[in-house]
C-alpha cells in the first residue's frame, strides 16, 4: 500500500504590509492593521510552507509505505531561516525522520515573526505521515495526548513556539 502523506503542520510566508508618508524631511511608516503579522496568520503561513515542504521531501523519498510521526524542533538563523534541525521526537521509521527534517530544513524563510514571538524562540513542527484517514487520527490523538504532558511538564521552563496543530 502507498502511504498518503498527511500533515500536523504546515505554513505560509504573508508580507508584512506598510505604507510610507514624507512629510517635510521625516519618514513616517503606517503598519495597516489587517496586514499586520499576527501569530494566527504566521502560523498558517508556516503551515502552509511546512506541507509543501513535506511532500516534496516526501516525494524524493524512496519508502513509500513509510508512516509515523516526529517532532522536529530547530531555531531561526539571521535570515529567518531553520537552523540546528533535530529530531525531538523521532517517529519508528527512518524514512519518516529523513522526510521530517529535509522538510523542515528546506521550507525557507520563517520572517517577518509576529511581535509575541522572538527571533530567538525555540520552533518544533510535528509531522504526521500515514497511509489513511484512520491512522492519521489515531496518531493525532496521540500527539495531542504528548503535547499536553509536555506543556504541563514544561510550566515554568522554556516553552517552544508549536507551527500548527489540529
């Protein structure tokens, strides 16, 4: 059976939108509201860069009935881009933690960043792969299950920025 390649994440790369007035000899830069980077709009952003990142890693791996999931996590370089990529959470099949971290690795620049996240915050992205709709669930409510264990555990301590989840 071919495996589906099915995603927890994903992103999308928006502009920030802004205007400029000179009055005199004074620059004056308008941020229009509904263009503003909002956490909402960087994650879908991510989101969507992140799938399609995914299934071109995805199609340039040779195990196709590969399935799994991993939690990469990684920090943003100078130009925005991920950098010190690794596997947090490796899935049971190689394939699938070959997949996740190209992935990750090439989905390009993460910037402009919403104002409540630094440039220095730690990202992780989990990736789901799986042969169908049932299996994708049933992987998914385990991440959610993780993922709340983790937040608990991590209360006081440094919390990474998740990309996306559903």
């Amino acid at each position: 059976m071919r495996a589906r390649y099915l995603v927890l994440c994903s992103s999308l790369l928006l502009s920030t939108g802004v205007s400029a007035r000179q009055p005199g000899d004074q620059l004056t830069v308008i941020a229009s509201p509904e263009k503003e980077m909002t956490l909402e709009k960087w994650q879908s952003r991510t989101a969507t860069r992140l799938t399609g990142s995914i299934r071109r890693a995805a199609d340039q791996n040779f195990d196709r009935d590969a399935t799994g999931y991993t939690r990469v996590e990684f920090r943003l370089d100078g130009e925005g881009r991920p950098q010190a990529v690794s596997l947090a959470q490796p899935s049971s099949s190689p394939a699938v933690d070959s997949i996740s971290l190209r992935a990750v690795k090439r989905m390009g620049r993460l910037t402009p960043l919403p104002p409540q996240i630094a440039a220095s915050s730690r990202f992780e992205a989990w990736i789901v792969v799986a042969s169908d709709a049932l299996e994708r669930d049933a992987m998914l409510r385990r991440l959610r299950t993780d993922h709340r264990a983790r937040t608990m555990a991590q209360a006081d301590g440094d919390r990474p920025v998740l990309i996306a989840s559903r």
